[in-house]
C-alpha cells in the first residue's frame, strides 16, 4: 500500500500533518471538503476555536449551539506527478494567466506553492494551494436555471439589503445576475481568443453564484487548450473538458442573460452543434460510467 498522498483516495487532518512540509504544532483543523477534485485533493483550513464550537458547542442568547465551523481557507494538494519544476512552474503560469484575465470578484483568488514532497525515501515536486473560501449559491448549468429563479435564490439564501423591499431586492439581484454573467462570459470569450486557454467551467460546483449577483469560478486549476477542429478533445481523464466548457458558456449567455448568443461565431460555430453535443455526451457517458463502475 503505497504512502503517497496523491495516490490516496480519501485523506483526513492526519494524513496532512505526516506531510513533511505541514508544522505538527499548527493549531489549524483540516477537514475534508464535501466536493473533490479528481485532479487534487481538497481540504478546509479550520479556526480551531471554530472546530471547538462545532464540537462542543457555544451558548448564545442563553441556547446552546452547534454553529458549522466555515473555513479560512481551501487547501488543494494536487495529485499530478510532475516529472520536474518547469512541468510545475507551467501549471502555475496558466493558473495567474485565469486570474489576470478573469479579476476578482470573477475567480477565487489562490496562492499557489511549489515544497519538496518526501514520500517513500524520495523528494518529489508537490504543487498546493491555498485558496479563498467562497460561500453561495451552486450553478448547474444544465438545470432549469435564470436570473430571475437565481435571485429567488439568494433572497432564500438570507439576501439581505437595507431599505429595499422584497419585489424591488429581486428585481435588484436579477439584473445584477444579468450584468455580472455578460461580464463573466465577455472575460471568458476574451480568455479564449487572446490566449487559446478555457478553465474548467464544467466540473461539479465549479460555477458559484456570490451574494453580489456575481458567478465565481473555483476551480481554476484545470486549463484546457483550445483547439478547433473536428477532434473532440478529451483530457487525461477522459472527459471531453473543452467541449463541455464551451457548452456552459453558451447555456450561461442564452439562459442567464437577455441577450441571443451569436451563432455564427467561430466559437460557437465549432463547438455548439446539434452533432458534435450528441458525440461530447456520449463520451462524457462513458466517462462516468467507468468512473461509477470504479467506485463499485
């Protein structure tokens, strides 16, 4: 049974302090995040104050709680092995490239760091980050969605603005939701043409919808070339990332803004056609039907 944590497929708060770069005395609780990548692992940094509240729970107002302990931060352990530090130092360049382009509040801003990692009387090159934690509302793009069901949403979530009553804070969010998705889409478009990159924007709980009416993507560690052409692309998990992207954008702009997506874009021409989507869902079927079939 091998020690190495990216071969690993469930970790706890233990298994990251044996790691040779984490401090056993830090006084910070890691927890593992509901949702995983399968590139990276991802853990919740937790306040130990917080964790003891959780545990043990704290008096308010004469009641006893349990209030949810909510990260600080997300720690990702990336699970690639890279064969040296320009592979690593790629990775991280493509990553600052979605930051540049995408800008807070579009993206969840993250320090990415590069330790040597000793497993198995070996070093290896280990790539981490430490990413905000970002709270809202998860987007599926394929689901029953607008702007105006998204503000219903956030005025559910707890949405509250001062001096605005319920009719006019819904109006309010939904043409923020409005504004805040072109700008999204018009990031990404120009993301693509400028530098031939798309993130992930497919992934499970990628796409989050902030208090503001923006959409943050989170995961922003799996960069996809962009490449035109016939050839249905899959990555190195099998799962058609580029086409499926490109499918989210183009259900985010007909769905989440009043504007009509302009076929006769090259983009668009390329990716969204009634053949081509029938072909990506069929690999993407198969994709995870052998990744249930795995789990069995």
């Amino acid at each position: 049974m091998t020690d190495d944590i990216r071969k690993k497929s469930f970790i706890t708060h233990k298994h990251v302090l044996e790691l040779n770069f984490i401090k056993n005395s830090t006084p910070f609780v890691f927890r593992r995040h509901f949702r995983q990548g399968l590139r990276s692992h991802i853990m919740e940094v937790i306040n130990p104050d917080d964790a003891a509240h959780e545990k043990n729970g704290i008096v308010i107002d004469g009641v006893k709680q349990f209030p949810r302990a909510r990260p600080i931060k997300m720690f990702r352990i990336f699970r690639t092995e890279f064969t040296g530090l320009e592979n690593a130092l790629e990775e991280i360049k493509k990553v600052k490239i979605i930051g540049r382009y995408l800008e807070t509040p579009f993206y969840a801003g993250s320090l990415e760091f590069i330790v040597d990692y000793q497993v198995s009387g070996e070093t290896n090159i280990l790539l981490c980050g430490l990413q905000e934690y970002v709270n809202g509302i998860l987007i599926e793009p394929w689901g029953i969605i607008s702007a105006s069901r998204l503000a219903c949403d956030l005025v559910n979530y707890g949405i509250v603005y001062e001096n605005k009553s319920k009719h006019d804070l819904l109006n309010h969010l939904e043409k923020k939701i409005q504004e805040n998705t072109k700008v999204f889409i018009h990031k990404i478009k120009r993301l693509v043409l400028e530098t031939g990159y798309i993130p992930d924007l497919a992934g499970e709980g990628n796409l989050i919808l902030m208090e503001n009416g923006a959409i943050k993507l989170v995961d922003i560690n799996n960069v996809s070339k962009v490449t035109y052409g016939k050839d249905i692309k899959i990555d190195n998990k099998g799962y058609p990332v580029i086409d499926k992207s490109i499918e989210v954008l183009w259900l985010l702009e007909k769905k989440l803004t009043p504007s009509i997506p302009d076929m006769s874009s090259h983009l668009y021409q390329t990716f969204i056609n009634p053949e081509r989507l029938k072909n990506v869902n069929r690999i993407e079927n198969a994709f995870f039907s052998k990744i249930k079939s795995n789990q069995t």
